[in-house]
C-alpha cells in the first residue's frame, strides 16, 4: 500500500524517502527491503547514519512532508507538513500541519493538493 505514494510522479512530484539511522547495518537493511521488497528505486532513497537527533538531516526544498516524529515537522521547511494524528503529534501546531488518521487521507491530501497546482 505504501508504494501507491510513487504514484504521486504521475501528477509531475518527485516523491523520496528520507530515514535517519542510528548505525550503518540499519541503514544497510533499510535500503535493501526498501529497493528489494517495494522495489523503489536507489535514487529517490536518502538514508542517513545519524548518533543522535539535533544531527538529524531533511531534504531542502520540500513542498509536501509527511513524518511522525514532531522534532521533524519542527524542523520542517515544507508547504504543508503531514503528521498521524496521534497523541505524541499533538502538541504540534502550526498553520501549515495537517493530521492524518491513515494512508488513504495521506494520499488524497497529497494527490489533491498536487493537482490544484497544475
């Protein structure tokens, strides 16, 4: 289910996967089940080794960012910011948060979006 996010290129977004791993061998793995088990492609996975969080890297120049972590969307320089609606989320609050409770609200957020702006 989650690879119908790479569908989001057809409307003309670049969509990425953007991980900070505490050591190598998880970002090892993370990469392997990633490009092996939903066969998305190398290029549009960025996956950092990190030892701790203020050392934490984001993409530049996001237009749409989903994360679950609120020192991420903290950090965000994004359009819109998506974050689970969840209680550990809901100290966050910001004109530019929106909350989701499942995959399909992310996407059609997302796809709705993109599309106003063609």
């Amino acid at each position: 289910k989650a690879t119908e996010i790479y569908k989001l290129e057809e409307l003309n977004a670049k969509v990425y996967i953007n991980s900070n791993c505490l050591t190598q061998e998880i970002a090892d793995f993370k990469r392997s089940f990633l490009s092996d088990v939903f066969n998305l492609p190398q290029n549009q996975i960025m996956l950092n080794v990190v030892s701790c969080p203020k050392d934490k890297r984001m993409i530049d120049n996001m237009f749409i960012f989903a994360d679950d972590s609120p020192f991420n969307i903290a950090k965000s320089t994004a359009k819109y910011n998506l974050v689970p609606n969840k209680a550990w989320n809901r100290v966050i609050y910001n004109e530019n948060i929106y909350r989701f409770d499942s995959f399909e609200e992310l996407y059609s957020f997302c796809k709705n979006t993109l599309i106003s702006c063609l």
